[in-house]
C-alpha cells in the first residue's frame, strides 16, 4: 500500500487524516481501536496483521516487519550503537550487556509505554555502586532499538561518571538528548519523525526534560551542559 493511500480504506485520504511515524496515513473518519504502541499508526477493527507488544498494547504490520525479535538480531545491531555513540563522545568506561525481554518485563502499569531500562546496584541509602545491564524490549523496529540503546547508554555513562541522585527530569532529559543525537545521525524520515515526537512529548519528565537539555547545549554547548550535570548535578 502506498504511502499516500489510507491504510483503511485504500484511497487517497480526505479531509482529515492521521499521519503514522512511517508516513502512512489514515482517514480520521475511520473508527480506530487503538493505536501502534510505536508509530502511533490508528488500528481498524479486523485489521490483519497486527501482533501483540504488550498485554494492553499492539504492533502495526509496518513496525513488525522491522522487528528485533531475536538475539542474534540485537548482537547485529548493538556494535553500531556503540560506534555511534562513540563518535558522539559517549563511551562507557566499562562495557554494559544489553539484552532482549519480553515487553510485559519492564512494562508495570506505568505511564506510557516503557521501552527499555538500565539495572543498577544500589546500596543501602541510595546510592549506585555499579550499572547491572540494560534490558530492551523486543520487537522494536531497528530504529526504536538504537534509539533505546542510545538511551539507557546515556543511563549507564552518567553513572559511571559518577552523576548519580540527578533530578529524575534531568537525567532523562540528557539521555533522551543522547537518543535525539542518535537519531539525528540516521538520516531518514522515520528517525526524524522519532526525534520530534520525543521534542513534543508533553510528558513533564521526558519530554521537558529533553526540552530544557536541549535548549541549555543550545545556550552553552554540550561539554559545558555535561561537565555541569556530572560535576554539579544541575545544568549551568
């Protein structure tokens, strides 16, 4: 099905339409149950092709057939994450494992849906001795992989550097800046329509942390904004 054909009906779309993170759109005037859980694309009843994500939430047929489903897939993909970052300046002192879980792992009944997470040991107080690993959710789209690689690294490298007892605002801000960085570096329409819904998101601790991160590189430079948040613990 082409792009500008609504994923519904098969027509070009009239009047208004929803536009998915693929570019696929569909006609608002089609009744949807639900939405993907990752590119926001509307379901139609009866719709084939659609799979489960979680235990309240679905996949559309263009995300599934992007999948990491398997560990060889996440090994394929993991390197360029890392080399990426890298470049980036974001290189971890000790090498964290990454792993595939089921999403219903590291999804509680939150707010949202959870994608992936960093374990940490934390001692008696509060404080974090070590980074454990970090856990993603599989089946993603390779895009959505790297971008949750991107992030929960972003987790591992604050710690290691020791900013630890950041403001929950403030370091998911920076983490998503690393995720937006990643995905800035791919290139394509997906990963720019990624970035910007992480720009948008109204959410007061993802969305307006990546916001007020951003705007502090955009006021200081990223050296200056990291060095404050590992050494002080607040952006300059």
């Amino acid at each position: 099905m082409s792009a500008s054909t609504c994923t519904a009906c098969g027509a070009p779309p009239s009047g208004r339409y929803v536009l998915s993170m693929h570019g696929e759109v569909t006609c608002a005037r089609h009744p949807a149950d639900g939405r993907c859980a990752l590119c926001g694309r509307p379901r139609q009843r009866e719709e084939q092709g659609w799979s489960r994500f979680t235990a309240t939430t679905a996949r559309c047929p263009t995300c599934a057939a992007q999948s990491v489903d398997t560990v060889e897939q996440a090994r394929s993909h993991i390197p360029a994450v890392r080399e990426d970052m890298a470049a980036l300046g974001i290189r971890l002192d000790q090498r964290v494992r990454v792993t595939l879980v089921d999403p219903d792992v590291i999804n509680t009944g939150g707010r949202g849906v959870c994608l992936g997470r960093t374990l940490q040991r934390v001692e008696e107080g509060g404080a974090v001795t070590d980074v454990v690993g970090i856990e993603i959710a599989r089946g993603l789209t390779s895009t959505h992989f790297g971008a949750t690689v991107a992030h929960e690294i972003g987790h591992a490298w604050l710690a290691q550097r020791g900013a630890r007892a950041l403001a929950r605002q403030l370091e998911e801000g920076v983490c998503e800046l690393f995720s937006g960085a990643w995905l800035k570096r791919r290139g394509t329409e997906f990963a720019r329509a990624m970035r910007q819904a992480a720009l948008d998101n109204p959410d007061a601790v993802y969305g307006a942390g990546y916001r007020a991160v951003r705007d502090s590189v955009a006021a200081h430079g990223i050296a200056a904004v990291l060095d404050s948040v590992c050494g002080r613990g607040r952006l300059p």
